[in-house]
C-alpha cells in the first residue's frame, strides 16, 4: 500500500494531510508529542480507512534523537515510503533586539533540525525506490519577514533554502521536492486572536493542494506554493 510519513501530525495542518490521504487509502507514519492527540488520531483514521495502518510515534521533533528515531520507526513499519511531509514546527513571539536568547534556538530545531535528520532518515528509501516525493511545511514567513516573528522568520527562510538544495539533489533520483509556504492558517496557533474564522485558510484546504500536487505525472514537479487568506496576509 502506498505510504505517507508526517511530523507534527497531531493537529492542524498535519492532522489534516493525515486525513486527506487516509481517504486516498495510504497507509499513514505519524508523529507528534501529545500521545492522546496521536491515539485519538488514530481512531478516527481507522475509521475512515478501516484496512489501512496507521502507526505513530511519541517525538519531540526539536530533539535530534527523537527525529533520527522516528526516521528509523518509519523506515521499519513498511517497505516503501511514497511521501513525507516535514510538518512539526512551532512559533514563538519576539523580535532580534528584544527577544529571550533561545527563541532561534528553539525555533531552528524544531522548524529546519527537525526536517533536516527525519528527510536524511528516509531518503535512503527513497533513492532505493528511484521515486519518493518530500513536502516541507514553510510559511509565507519565509518569503516575507514581518514584525514580532523575527526568529520564525528565519527559521523559515532557512526552511526555504534547505528545500531547494534537496530539490537539486534529488531530481536525478526521481524524488519530487516541494515547499508549501501558507498563510495564516486556522490552527492552534492563533487560538485566543480576536479575528473571524473567514480571515484564515483552512487546514484543509493546505492538505487538498498538497494531494493535488501529488498526483501530477512525475514528469512534473511544483517546486513550491503559496497559499494565503482570500483577504491577504493578516
């Protein structure tokens, strides 16, 4: 059965590309660190496709050691891996002059790091495959710097660069490498902003533009994607 491997799929975008393909009847590699989320995502994934697997792991993908075990946990589960989505990533305040020191740290880990040692981990399969196609989950903050996200910002262009260097890397291999770059998107980390729910993109929407991608010809690849609020940037 075709397989699909996401980060950070507890919740939000993650949890509904986790959903997307589960209808598309892929077998689903997940992760993320609140074990009830994972669990309850489970079910519901077992629901929706009942023969399919769906496996997870517990990992704090800012942690090295958890990335490079959930690589191995996914490369172990199945004998192919037709897609991973590098998703786990998180958001902190602040700007360069004014923030805590650790907000980069922080946020490089878990935003570039994490991505980094998981796509490492399972490139090998892929390359064996000769097909194989790697989502990386930016932001429109990696074409765009704005105020109190400094360090997110940076991540995030770092996020860029990391995508295109794996895209001229893999395209002998025929590995398909893509970066989507959403807007504000309805997740948890807007939660408590006093804004209508219509000023946001849909998680699921971001997760039907990923599935679409997918499924052009592999003589095609959409090297990257934008995709922001109806309305414009918040």
């Amino acid at each position: 059965m075709p397989t699909i491997v996401i980060s950070g799929a507890s919740r939000g975008i993650g949890k509904a590309i986790s959903i997307a393909f589960a209808n598309k009847k892929f077998d689903v590699i997940f992760c993320a660190r609140d074990e009830e989320n994972l669990i309850s995502l489970q079910k519901e994934l077992q629901i929706i496709y009942p023969e399919g697997k769906f496996v997870f792991l517990i990992a704090d993908m800012s942690k090295k050691e958890d990335a490079k075990a959930f690589a191995k946990f996914a490369t172990t589960q199945t004998n192919r891996i037709d897609i991973l989505v590098n998703n786990a990533g998180t958001f902190l305040l602040g700007n360069i002059h004014d923030e805590e020191d650790s907000n980069l740290e922080i946020m490089m880990n878990t935003n570039v790091f994490s991505a980094y040692y998981l796509t490492k981990g399972i490139l090998p399969k892929m390359m064996i495959q000769k097909k194989g196609h790697v989502f990386n989950i930016s932001s429109i903050a990696g074409i765009n710097a704005y105020n109190n996200g400094s360090s997110y910002s940076i991540s995030k262009f770092a996020m860029q660069g990391f995508s295109k260097s794996l895209r001229n890397e893999m395209k002998e291999h025929g590995i398909r490498v893509t970066a989507v770059l959403p807007g504000a998107t309805l997740t948890d980390s807007w939660s408590g902003v006093d804004l209508p729910q219509e000023r946001f993109i849909r998680p699921e929407d971001v997760a039907k533009a990923i599935c679409n991608i997918y499924d052009l010809s592999d003589r095609t690849v959409v090297e990257e994607i934008i995709l922001r609020p109806q309305l414009g940037d918040i």
